[in-house]
C-alpha cells in the first residue's frame, strides 16, 4: 500500500511539471490612447508652416511584443458623442490636413507617435482662426493584436489663436486714456510703454510703435489738430527675441522742449507680422500732457479770495461781482458745476468786458453744508484750464477760511502714529449719518487714544498757509457717532513766525484763557436726555471758540487735555471770521442744500 501511494504522488508530480501556467493570468499586448474623450490643443500660429501634431499611442500588456496599429477618423465616434453630450460639433475636413495612419510599436517599446500636418496657410485662408475638432480611433493591423477598447478613441479640438500684443502695464497709467500734468515740471519723465505678446515667441518678432492720425480713429477731429509734435521720444521699433515676450520701451518727456498747452501724444503698438494681432482695446495709448497754466492769465479779484477759491458767507449774494481778469485770454470759454456735476441753481456766471462776474441768487441756510461750484476756465487757443471754487458758506459759519492751503506741521507725541490721517480735521467733510463715518482709512473723524494732561497736553500746529484771510473764531466738530470722545479743555495760541519745523516757533501768543472748556457735559447732553449717539444731521453742532478780535497769524496751536469719555476725537475744525463772536453752539436748522 505504502509502494502504491508513492508512486502516484510521483505520476502527479510528474505530470504538473509538463505545465507552466505562470502566464495564464497575464493580459495580452494591447494599444490605447493615453488621453481620449476630448483633448484639448492650443496653437498660437506665428507663421505660415504645417503644424505637425503627434497622436500617440501607448503599448500595455505583459508580453511586450510588437504591436502593428492603425489610426484612423472615426466620424461615428464624433456623432456619438455628440449626442451623448449635448454638443454639435463638426468634424474638419480632412483637405486641411494629413495623418500617417499605420505605426509599428517595436517589441520592447511601449509608445509610438503618429504624425497629424495641419495645414496652417490653407486652414487660415478658408476658414480663419477658431475650434476645429478631429475624431480619430486606434486599429489593429493583425489578429493576435488587441486594442484597449475604452481608451481607443479621442476628438482632437485644436484652438488656432493668433498671438496677441499689448501693452503691458495698468490702464491709466501705461495704456489708454493716461493724464500728465507738467506745468511745474523742471526734469524729464517716463512712462513704460513696453510691449507684451501673449505667448513666448517662436520666432524674432518686430514690434512697432507709432500713429496714423489719417487711418486711426482712436482720436477725433478736434484732438487730431492738438497733437503734441516736440519734447518727447521712444523708440518707433523694438525687436521681441525668440522664446521672449516682451520689448521694452520708454516714452520720454522732456517739458523743456514743449510749448505751453494741452497737448495729446497717441501710440499704438503693432507688428510686422500678419500672423500677430494687437488687442484694439489695449495696444495703445493716448497721452494728454499739461505745459504752463493760465495763471499768469489769471488774476483774481475781489474781498473774498483765498487762494483759488472765492469764500463767501451764507447770506452774502452778490450781483454780478467781479472774481477774475480774464483779459489776457483772447478766446475764452467757461462752465460752471457743482460737486455732482450739474449746473448750480444758486450761482450764474457771466463774462463782460474782460471781468469774469458771479451772481448769487440765494442766502445759504444750512447749518451742516456749505454750496460749492466750481468755474472752470478753457484757452480756446491752448486748451489749458483754469478752476475757480466758489464756496458759500453755512449759517452762522461766517466767512471760514479755505482749507485747501491748510496743513499740519506740528504736533506732540501724544499724536504719534496719526500722522497720516490728520487731513480728515481740514477735508471738508464730515457726515450726516453713521452710514457715511466708514471704517478703517476711510473713516470721517480722527481719534487719540492718549488724553494727555495739563503739563503735558495733547497738541497739534496748523500752517494756515501764505497770508491767510482775517479770522476771528474757530469750530470744532467732534465725533458725530459719539460725541463723548471730545475733550474738557483746550488752549489757543497763534503765531506768525517763519519756521521750517513747528519746534522752531518759541514766539506763542496766548489766545483767550490758559484753560477754557472745550466742551462742556451740558453741551454733550443737549439731545436725547444726555444720549451722546449719532449727532448726524438736525442734532449736529459746531462748538465755536472766540478769539476776541480779528486777526491775521498764520500758525495756530491746540493744546487739549483730559475727556469726556477715553479719547479726543474729532470731524472737522473750521477758522472763520464770523460777524458776531460765539462761545456757544451753532445750532442746527431743517433746511439742506
């Protein structure tokens, strides 16, 4: 028994070594599309040659032999999938191209390359740039070969674009509408007009830079006869080397060399090549420039100028007043807006004889806003202009003097830090409800975390500017949203000593008391049963500090310490002369203007 099974664990034994199935499971050689369904090429065409496309074909399997293929257009496949996805493409008629269909994977390989030659001038020529779809199919040539059926078709979409030129760089300030004024300039100035292409070059690509004002329209008639024509220069041709995309250029204006005026210098970039486009709507730019002014043919007149603006008080209406000599210009134009843009109903202007003349129909009654316009004067000749800004002031304000020239040029260090933001006391802006205080840099009102002290207060000095109007008061708008931030004392002082620092003014003339209120807690309590929230419009007051006489001081110095609540904050600050003196508020009325 023992001899009979050993023998037939031998015949098994024998008989399995006779078989190898080690490749019994393995997956027979097959080809395939490494990418199918839609396939995406973008060709940017700089020339005129056959574009060739390389359709491969990949090789899986474990034999790794040779594999001998075909690839062919499958327009039924196209139909297919089409109307499994909704689209309607069409296929590109095969004139505009040609595909060496068979290939061969050797043994050992696991890729191949069809080429597909897209005839580039024909396809341009017939049909233009655009989406153009191929649908081909992967073959076998011989039975023992195998395709991987989900991978053996794709659609070929090929985006013909023509490469595109610009200039590179932000609208406003290297391309398109682009305002320079040069009228006090003394040096030379730049502006980068360098070209991009939107692709790397594969070729050498002349860019070309000028205007046809014959052929162009970016201008019209009247810009055509005011062209810049000296003081400036660039280069009319910039070559982009082969696998860049960029040629650098500088416009250069030299204010020296041109007449005064406003003049228009435009510049368009193009190419030599007709297979490169340039974007109409940024390849150019169209440079207005401003040399000289008309202040030498302007001079303004009158009791109530300040600087360029003429200042009056809410209830002074002059008729038909002299403002300007405007002699000098021999043709001359205006026009009159307020800050919206729209003719003011309160104020007409009028030319006689040379004097330019303002008329105000009304008496300002608003507590909380002054009228602006603005008079802007044209030199037919020149085209330069000239703005007047007409401000009438608001009830009970007086005549304020003109902020405009105002500045800041001192102040402790309790203020450290604020700098920036000290403007907000003099913008002419303060708000009229809590949507218009804003947030962060645009904020209404400035704030001081430090409240300082009597020996050392919070102080800030304010430059008036050259000669200023007489005054005789000043306002102090605290913080609307919360008027509890506002400080319990306040010392004036003015000077009118000439200074490059504010620690070079040791000169300061006390003005009033050492230590007057700044505001009192009755004054902060004046609405809403002592609720210090949201003083906008009819709760908004101005805390008007007399000064005791008019005067004339350039510099003045605020010295504040302790507060009502935390900090000192502010909205606005006015200097006025005001007929009356006050020490109260101004209180407001219902009237907006």
């Amino acid at each position: 028994m023992k001899k009979y099974i050993s023998f037939l664990f031998a015949a098994l034994l024998l008989g399995t070594s006779c078989t190898d199935t080690r490749t019994d499971y393995m997956m027979g050689d097959t080809a395939y599309f490494p990418k199918s369904d839609l396939q995406k090429e973008t060709l940017y065409v700089m020339n005129a040659n056959d574009y060739v496309y390389n359709v491969w074909i990949h090789k899986a399997g474990y034999y790794q032999n040779r594999f001998a293929g075909r690839v062919e257009l499958d327009y039924n496949y196209l139909v297919q999938y089409n109307t499994e996805n909704g689209t309607d493409y069409e296929m590109l008629d095969e004139k505009y191209y040609s595909l060496e269909r068979d290939f061969v994977i050797e043994a050992g390989a696991d890729e191949a390359a069809v080429p597909l030659s897209l005839k580039i001038e024909q396809l341009l020529q017939d049909k233009g740039y655009g989406i153009y779809y191929i649908p081909l199919s992967v073959n076998n040539r011989t039975p023992e070969e195998d395709v991987y059926v989900d991978k053996s078709h794709f659609i070929l979409l090929l985006d013909i674009r023509k490469p595109v030129l610009v200039i590179d760089g932000a609208a406003g300030e290297q391309r398109g509408e682009v305002f320079m004024d040069l009228s006090k300039a003394t040096t030379e100035r730049q502006i980068d007009i360098t070209a991009k292409l939107d692709i790397n070059t594969t070729e050498e690509l002349v860019v070309t830079y000028g205007y046809d004002k014959e052929a162009d329209n970016l201008l019209t008639e009247e810009e055509k006869s005011h062209l810049l024509t000296a003081g400036f220069e660039y280069a009319q041709s910039v070559k982009i080397p082969v696998g860049e995309k960029y040629a650098e250029n500088y416009l250069t204006l030299k204010p020296s060399e041109m007449q005064d005026g406003k003049w228009i210098l435009p510049v368009r970039v193009g190419t030599t090549n007709d297979k490169v486009g340039s974007d109409a709507e940024e390849n150019w730019i169209k440079l207005t420039v401003v040399k000289g002014s008309l202040d030498s043919k302007v001079e303004l007149e009158g009791t109530y100028v300040q600087g360029s603006d003429i200042i009056l008080s809410s209830d002074n209406t002059p008729s038909r007043e002299v403002i300007a000599d405007v002699s000098q210009i021999s043709d001359l134009s205006y026009s009159v807006a307020d800050k919206y843009g729209d003719e003011p109903t309160w104020l007409q202007v009028n030319e006689a004889s040379g004097k330019l003349q303002i008329t105000v129909s009304s008496a300002n009654t608003s507590t909380w806003k002054e009228r602006v316009a603005t008079i802007t004067l044209v030199d037919n000749e020149t085209w330069l202009e000239k703005e007047i800004v007409v401000r009438q002031g608001m009830k009970g304000y007086g005549i304020t003097l003109n902020k405009s020239l105002w500045s800041v040029v001192g102040y402790s260090e309790h203020v450290s830090g604020k700098e920036s933001v000290l403007g907000r006391l003099f913008d002419n802006f303060w708000p009229t409800s809590k949507a218009e205080v804003g947030s962060g840099s645009t904020l209404s009102y400035i704030e001081i975390s430090d409240k300082g002290s009597e020996e050392n207060p919070v102080q800030i000095v304010f430059d008036l500017g050259e000669n200023p109007h007489e005054y005789n008061s000043i306002g102090l708008i605290p913080r609307l949203q919360w008027v509890g931030n506002s400080p319990k004392y306040l010392k004036i002082e003015v000077s009118d000593e000439v200074l490059t620092r504010s620690e070079d003014i040791t000169n300061w003339i006390l003005v009033g008391s050492a230590k007057r209120d700044a505001f009192t807690k009755t004054e902060l309590d004046a609405h809403d049963g002592g609720n210090w929230n949201d003083w906008y419009a009819d709760k908004q007051f101005v805390k008007w500090h007399d000064l005791g006489e008019n005067m004339h001081h350039r510099y003045i110095r605020f010295s504040m310490w302790d507060s009502w609540y935390s900090t000192h904050c502010f909205d606005e600050i006015f200097v006025s002369k005001k007929s009356v003196s006050y020490t109260h508020l101004t209180l407001p009325t219902n009237s907006l203007v």
